[in-house]
C-alpha cells in the first residue's frame, strides 16, 4: 500500500493520512497517534460515520479532480488508455479497503482504531458539506466497501461521478469568490437557503419566463442574460436561488460575485469554461454610482471583448434599477461641461443593455399581497383566522415600508415568533 504508486489520484487531500497508513502497515508506530488524530479530525469536520477509514478513501474519490473523474463526471463511463490508468489506481485503492482497523489495534496494543471503525457522530451534520453531499459520500463508502471485484468497484466510483459530479464543482450548488494576494479562488457555500419556485406566490409569468431562459440553457440551446429588476423584497433574488435549487440535478451551478469582483470575473471564467456544468454567474441588487466604472469588466465579458463568453456560462442579476446605473434629472439637461452628454448618458445605460432578457419585479396588489400573507403563513403552519391575519398584514404593511413578499415573510416570523 503505497501512494507513491498511484498515477491519477497520487496527491489527494489529507494525504498524510495514507502516508501514516503506509508507515503503520511497515512496522513504523511514529505517527500512530498523529494518524488517530487526523482522522478524528476529518470525521468530525465532515460529519463522518460509519467506518471513518473507508470513509476518508470515498472522500478522496469524491474530491479529486483528475484526467479521469472529470472525464467522467455528467458523461459516465470512458473508455481508452485514460480509463486503464484509472482502473491501476483502483486496484490500489481497493487494498486500502480492505484493511482491518482492528488489527492495527492488536499490533500496536491500542482500542482506539476500533472506535473508527464504528464511529459514532455526534450530530450528524457536516462543517464541510451540506447534508445531502456527506450522505452520497457515506454512500459511496459502502458500495466501494462492498464491491465483490474490481469492476464493481470501478463502475461504482463513475457512476457516482457521471450522476453527483467531482471536486467542488460535483457536490455543492453554489459558490462565492475570494482572492487571496491576487489568487481568485472559486469558494464553496455549504448552507444554502432551499427555496422553490411554487414558494414564491404570485409573479407566475416572471417565473414562466426565467425558466424557460434556464432550461434552454440547460438543453445546450441559445439562452440571454438575464437581469430581475424592480420593487424591494418582490422575490428577484429568491427566483434566482430557487432556480438553483430546481436544476442542481441537471448540472447547474450558480457562482455569486459582488460588484467590487468584476475585474475577477475573467479568471472566474478561465477556471469553469471546460467544465461539464451549467454556470450562472449571479449579482444580486446590483447598481452602480456615476463615479463607479467596474462596470466597464462586466460589459466586456458580457458582449464585445475580444473573448467569447464560455457557452456553459450565463449571467443572471438582480437590481433595484432598471438601467443598473443611477441617474439624474441632470443627465438630461444640456450645457454642462461633456460635449456629448448624450454619448455620456448611452455609456451608461447600456449595461442593462447586455442583458438580453429583463423581467421587472413590482410590488403587489392589495389582493396578491393577501394572498402571500396567506400562502406563507399556510406553509409556516400559523394558527390563525383569515379574518385576525388580514388586519394584521395591513397594519404590517402601514408600519413596514408597503406590500411586499419580503414584509409578508417577516409578518408571518413575527407572528410564529410570538406563539
């Protein structure tokens, strides 16, 4: 059992442990305790249970991002010289499995790799992962743990990776950006909010509408930018997230950036663009002050730089502005010191204008907005008349900025909070 051995997955995450391993199966106690440790370690970071051995193996298939597992990922099987390479890596890797934890105990005297062999979690939830990605990960651990032979091992590993995906990319649904020193990294968001799209009451054309983009999309077919502008708290950004909550499965992945990364936004690019997912790079409440020209990054990615935008990649943002771009009574007027203010004016609108789809959000009539108190407080389980609910949504509303999904959302926790 040696990594030094493997060719594709030769430099996992957490590979000290296998060196540990290595080391411990030779005879070598000098990292017996440091061993025990990491994987205590890694079980409780990701909410591991079971056999926190095979366990950690499933984990390192999961996360490794190689020629193969990429290869493999929404495709399936592959087949030819990479697939060989893959198959000597598995031969490997299944030896691992079949270690005994228990008789590392009864060389080195110790009971406490049999506590790892029937760990028990004290949550059961995961600082890592969301839930649902550490069960497929414990899943995977039993099915390789299982494997009569080494094809059923092999089929195992790519039929998780044709349907969960591989790396960060396969098991989670959203990121955000961070740079570091000048290094863009595509970060993981663990807890991610599960709305859907028949949570959000009303607004059936706007949904009608941002679906249809998106399943275009998702078809390998022609699909606009899109931007959801309008009233606050009439569920633009709720429809973006419940997008990506409806079309995980399928492969889509929604990236969020800020404004102040739009100069990230072609490094973001360069690292998605051969990947075999749907990305939505997403912007909520996006604007921009006279004074503020990143804008100018976001144009050039979105239509008219001199690099295409990668088909897997679409734009979808949200804004209180129509045209994303504040403006004045001033912008009309003439005589100021631009020779072409109207130039000037077109410079700035036409941000908004890249977006080839834009769908407006307003405020709710009194009865839409009857109906959302209604509707959430149906799905929250409150316990109250219609009639006693109706007077208090319109006292909400007088003291809370108007009708909204958002103001109809808080009366309801208002209200559950007080029972």
């Amino acid at each position: 059992m040696r990594r030094n051995q493997l060719v594709l997955y030769r430099e996992p995450e957490h590979r000290e442990i296998l060196d540990y391993m290595e080391e411990l199966q030779g005879g070598d106690d000098t990292h017996l305790f440091d061993v025990l440790n990491s994987l205590t370690e890694l079980a409780a970071r990701h909410g591991l249970d079971g056999n926190v051995w095979h366990d950690y193996l499933a984990f390192i298939l999961a996360q490794h991002e190689n020629a193969f597992s990429t290869a493999c990922e929404v495709r399936g099987n592959v087949s030819g010289s990479i697939r060989i390479m893959a198959e000597h890596d598995f031969k490997k890797i299944r030896e691992w499995f079949r270690l005994d934890l228990l008789s590392l105990d009864r060389k080195y005297g110790t009971d406490l790799f049999g506590v790892l062999a029937d760990y028990k979690s004290v949550s059961g939830s995961s600082k890592v992962y969301n839930q649902r990605v550490r069960d497929r990960i414990l899943m995977l651990a039993k099915e390789l743990s299982n494997a009569a032979n080494e094809e059923e091992f092999t089929n195992a590993v790519t039929d998780f990776y044709k349907h969960f995906g591989v790396g960060k990319f396969g098991l989670h649904k959203a990121f955000r950006i961070e740079n570091n020193d000048g290094t863009v990294d595509i970060v993981p968001i663990t807890k991610t909010e599960h709305v859907k799209l028949s949570d959000i009451i009303g607004y059936e054309s706007q949904k009608a509408l941002l679906v249809e983009n998106t399943e275009a999309f998702l078809n390998g077919k022609r699909a606009n930018n899109v931007l959801l502008y309008g009233d606050a708290g009439t569920g633009k950004s709720s429809s973006i997230k419940a997008i990506m909550n409806e079309y995980y499965d399928r492969g889509l992945r929604l990236i969020e950036l800020y404004k102040h990364q739009m100069r990230d936004i072609t490094e973001v690019l360069a690292q998605i663009k051969n990947r075999n997912y749907k990305f939505i790079l997403y912007m909520d409440d996006l604007s921009f002050e006279e004074f503020e020209t990143d804008y100018k990054y976001m144009k050039a990615v979105i239509e008219g730089g001199m690099e295409r935008r990668p088909e897997n990649v679409l734009l979808y943002a949200t804004s209180n502005r129509r045209h994303l771009m504040k403006e004045t009574f001033s912008d009309a007027r003439t005589g100021d010191d631009d020779l072409h203010p109207t130039d000037s004016i077109q410079e700035r609108l036409s941000l908004a204008a890249r977006f080839g789809i834009q769908i407006y959000y307003g405020k709710p009539v009194k009865k839409e907005y009857m109906d959302i108190v209604r509707g959430i407080a149906k799905k929250e389980g409150l316990l109250l008349s219609d009639e006693e609910l109706m007077l208090l949504a319109n006292q909400w509303e007088l003291s809370h900025g108007g009708r909204s999904g958002r103001a109809a959302s808080q009366l309801v926790t208002y209200l559950l909070g007080k029972q």
